[in-house]
C-alpha cells in the first residue's frame, strides 16, 4: 500500500496494529479522523494516554478499575461470600450484562495452556487460594469458557482446594462447548448462572 504521507503511513500502521483490523480498515479511520474537527482526535488521543497512564487493577479481584479496589468489590450490597471466576474484564463485563449474579469476581488473567507457554504462575491463582484458606469464600463459581484450556484451569484450582469446605460450582453449560463466554447472549448466560451445578458433578458427567 502506498501512502502519499509518512505521517498518515505511520497512523494506519499503528492503528493495523490492533486486533481484527487490516491495514484498508486503519486507513478509512485514519481518513475519517482527519475530517473530524481537530479536538475529536484531541480528545481521542488524550482518552487513550489518561487510560494508559491511571488504569488500576482492583488489589481485591484484579479486575480492571479507576482505583485500588474495583466498583463492584467496594459495593456493599453485593455478597462478598460469592467468588465468580472468570478469565479477564470481558467476561465480567458479559456476566454483569445479565444482571443476574450479585457476588463478586475473581480475574485470572487467563487460562493454562501449556501450548502458549501459560501455566499456573501466569495467573492469578495464589490469591484465590488465599481467600479460601483465610475463610473469606463460601462458594466459588467456576466461569471460565467451555473449552479444553478453560476446563483444564478450573480441574487445576479445583483440585487445590477440594479439601476446604468451600462449595464449588461452575455454570450450566448453556453456553456450547468450545464457545467463548463474551459471546454468549445475555439470556443463556444468566441462566447458566442461575442454574450452575456443582463442579464435581460437571467433570465426572464427561
């Protein structure tokens, strides 16, 4: 692709850079922020660099947040007893959309796949398994996506604290197996929260 200006060529190549846009999408947005007015792309850029430079994780659930601990961990209206683990923001955001969970959530960060080089370390699981063993969790909701890498991360936590007196659940599997939670419709994953089984049970059923 030629450019008649370095400095729309440097633009559509970092904008590229994001994922599921090519170097023809980068370029129509670069040409449509030029023809906005010169404070839209101001306030753009000023958007991005603030969310950069003040973005927190909640020291509570590692959720991304504006402060130390996240809006959802300092509402007291919410059961605290009640931990929805889940693999990063989206799926938070997903369930939240449902308005059907009123505990609070444990962000993992990821999954294990020893294919991609992620292990336990990688994540946030120590943490977890801090809040159990100093009783602050009366169940636990295993959210991760219906996939081998998901199902492989909840075995792994699971195993690590079958012997407390936390009860452990995971969500009905409304949502098919290989599918990514953030895709599910809001219908069908609250109702798999709604109607979340024990999580020995979902393992020994496969």
């Amino acid at each position: 692709m030629e450019f008649s200006s370095k400095l729309i060529e440097k633009a559509v190549n970092e904008i590229a850079q994001l994922p599921g846009i090519g170097k023809r999408s980068a370029l129509r947005l670069v040409l449509h922020l030029l023809k906005q007015p010169k404070e839209q792309t101001t306030f753009l850029s000023q958007a991005l660099t603030q969310m950069r430079e003040n973005i927190q994780y909640c020291t509570n659930c590692h959720n991304i947040s504006d402060s130390l601990v996240c809006e959802i961990c300092s509402n007291t209206n919410r059961d605290h007893q009640v931990v929805c683990v889940v693999e990063d923001i989206r799926d938070v955001m997903a369930i939240e959309n449902t308005g059907q969970y009123r505990g609070i959530y444990h962000v993992l960060g990821g999954k294990i796949s020893p294919i991609d080089g992620v292990g336990p370390s990688q994540l946030k699981i120590t943490t977890l398994l801090e809040k159990v063993k100093q009783n602050q969790v009366s169940e636990i909701i295993f959210a991760l996506s219906a996939t081998m890498e998901g199902d492989t991360t909840n075995f792994y936590i699971y195993k690590q604290i079958a012997h407390s007196n936390v009860q452990i659940s995971t969500i009905a599997r409304g949502i098919a197996v290989g599918d990514e939670l953030e895709y599910a419709d809001e219908v069908t994953l609250g109702r798999s929260i709604l109607q979340r089984v024990p999580f020995e049970k979902s393992f020994k059923n496969n």
